[in-house]
C-alpha cells in the first residue's frame, strides 16, 4: 500500500461532529495548522499561512474524539493524507486536503490533559474479565488433558 501517512500540529476550528455511515460512527472537525518561523531579518517569529483540514475519525476513535475535544484545543494527530479535486457550484475546479485519522491527542506543549481508559466491548467467544480460558493441549495417548 502507498499510504500518505502525516502527523499534524494544529488548532480544532470546529467542533466535533458525529454522524452515522453504515454500521459505523464518523466523527468530523476542521484543524488550522500555522507554521510559525523565526526570522532573523525582523528577530522575530513570524505565522505562515493557516492550512486546513477536514479530519475524519472512525468508530471508537469517533467516539472519543467527540467527548475529548472542543473548538479551540490544541491538537496533534497521525492520518492518512488524502488529497481531493471536485468542482464547485460555480464550475471552478478545487483541491481540497482531509485525513483519515489513525490517532489523536491534544497537544501537552499548550496545557494538560486528563485520560479515561475506556473498557474495550467483550467479542464472542471471548473469556470475561477475570475469567480463566482452559487450555486443551494434546497427550500422546490420543485423550485430552485440560491446563
């Protein structure tokens, strides 16, 4: 697979947005990313222009997103960078820039954050919290002993 993977530094420009697709919850909101630059001319920093993205977040992750972030934190997060051209209403062709993200963070060089582990859902099949799986293992004599 040839993948555009990214890591992104920026603000959330949006709130978190929650939406069915199938089966499955997308979670949408917009980042502002501004390179920031020193400069020895002015001996200054100096902002770049701010790029945006459209982030998508699925499943859990949706999930998490919509209950951590808010409009105006500071973000960092690693996606796979898509790259979109589609024409508007006008009939002038636009690129536009979304990441589907694989992991999100606030950024702790702005401030602190506080984490909650959530309890992963139970799959079929699988032994309960604190629950022993026996073990079959085989004997020679063709009988089966449990571990």
């Amino acid at each position: 697979m040839n993948e555009s993977l990214v890591t992104l530094q920026g603000w959330l420009g949006s709130d978190v947005t929650v939406r069915q697709a199938g089966d499955s919850a997308v979670a949408t909101f917009r980042l502002g990313c501004t390179p920031r630059r020193y400069s020895k001319k002015t001996e200054s920093w100096v902002d770049g222009e701010t790029q945006w993205y459209s982030v998508n977040a699925w499943r859990a992750l949706a999930e998490h997103c919509a209950a951590s972030l808010r409009r105006g934190d500071p973000v960092v997060l690693l996606g796979r960078l898509n790259a979109e051209v589609w024409t508007n209403k006008a009939g002038i062709e636009v690129s536009s820039l979304s990441v589907d993200a694989t992991f999100v963070g606030h950024d702790l060089n702005r401030g602190t954050s506080q984490f909650t582990k959530m309890p992963r859902p139970q799959q079929a099949g699988a032994p309960a919290a604190g629950e022993r799986r026996e073990e079959v293992e085989p004997s020679t004599s063709g009988e089966r002993s449990a571990a």
